[in-house]
C-alpha cells in the first residue's frame, strides 16, 4: 500500500533567509544599547559601594574612636567583604570621605 502526502507544506529557503535578516537587524540594533546599559550599571554598582563603605567608615570610627588608616583596614576588621568596584574604578580613603579615583 502506497501512502501519499497532500498538502505538506514547508518553509522556503527564501522564507528562511528573510526571518534570519530580520533577526539580525534586530540584534544589531538591541547589542549596542545592551552595552551601553551594562556601563552605566556598573557606574551605578561603584556609586553604591562608595557610599556603603562611607558607613561603614562612620561605624568604624564610633567603635573604634578613630577614622580607618585605609579601606583595606575595613576588610581585615570585618566591617566589608571587599574594598573595590566591579567596573576597574578604586576606592581610596581621603582623610574621613571614601572617593572613587580612576
């Protein structure tokens, strides 16, 4: 017994090619604003650990009686798992303020 197919329908290769251009757009154009979000994240991430090691500068000095000789001293004490951004920028400790130096 012989089967037969009717109306089996695919897609084209033209059809193919015309959804993979489309999907190509479409990344070319979503890439570039992904990286430029992901920059400013990582802005917004050091921003937020200057101030917190800012507090923890201000709790340091009431426990202790005196403003930390470093950040790396904040680490070794407890007060923060880690002294650095994510993005490359360094924390650095001037007198009692925490700035962030390139």
């Amino acid at each position: 017994m012989k089967t037969v197919f009717r109306n089996q329908r695919g897609f084209t290769l033209v059809e193919m090619l015309v959804v993979l251009m489309i999907i190509s757009i479409l990344l070319l154009i979503a890439l570039p604003n992904m990286t430029k979000n992901n920059d400013t994240a990582a802005g917004k991430s050091c921003e937020a650990t200057q101030k917190l090691l800012q507090t923890q500068v201000v709790a340091y000095e009431v426990e202790q009686g005196s403003p930390p000789a470093n950040l790396e001293t904040l680490v070794t004490e407890g007060y923060v798992d880690t002294a650095s951004c994510t993005n490359g920028q360094t924390l650095q400790l001037n007198g009692k303020e925490v700035v962030i130096s390139s």
